[in-house]
C-alpha cells in the first residue's frame, strides 16, 4: 500500500507523495495510510489560514526527512501532492514505518 502513495517526479529530482492534511491537530505527525484515498495523512497544528498549514507541513517534512519539499498540487484544498526533493522511495519507506505507520 505505501508504494501506492508515491511515485518519482518526471524531473525525476524527487518523490512525489499524496498527502491529506489534517490540521488544527494537537502536534505534527504522520498519522498513517488512508487506504480508500491512497494518501498519507499528515496532521499539522496549524490552522488552514494564509498559507499557515502549507509553511507548517514544509517545516514538518524538512524535520521528518530531512530535505525540503514543494507542494506540486492542492495548495488549497487538504488533498495534496507534495514533492520530497533529493529524496529516494527507500529514505522515504524508511522513515514512514519509523514512525510506526
């Protein structure tokens, strides 16, 4: 399933994941696997205003995987492609069931 949620960028300069944003959480984390929308849910403290959400899930990644991302699609709506740059699908694999997904 987690191989369902990503692909290589046609730059191929990055990871492409789908993501849906869950924001006003209590603390930023992924949450695990949307299996239905095939998206990796992503919960961010953030509120969905001015863009506060998007710098709050830039911050989240580059923290997590340590690289930066860009957000490819859904700037405003919850369901997301964000692209993982310099990243591998393994790092990325790897660092999802770290956080027991």
């Amino acid at each position: 399933m987690i191989n369902e949620i990503m692909g290589e960028s046609k730059d191929k300069k990055g990871i492409l994941i789908n993501v849906e944003i869950s924001p006003n959480a209590k603390k930023n984390e992924i949450g695990g696997i949307n299996e239905w929308r095939k998206r990796l849910t992503i919960k961010i403290k953030a509120p969905p205003i001015d863009g506060k959400a998007n710098k709050e899930i830039a911050k989240f990644f580059k923290k997590t995987f340590g690289k930066d991302i860009t957000i490819v699609s859904g700037l405003t709506s919850s369901q997301k492609t964000i692209c993982v740059i310099g990243a591998t699908k393994d790092e990325i694999i790897d660092k999802i069931l770290k956080n027991n997904i």
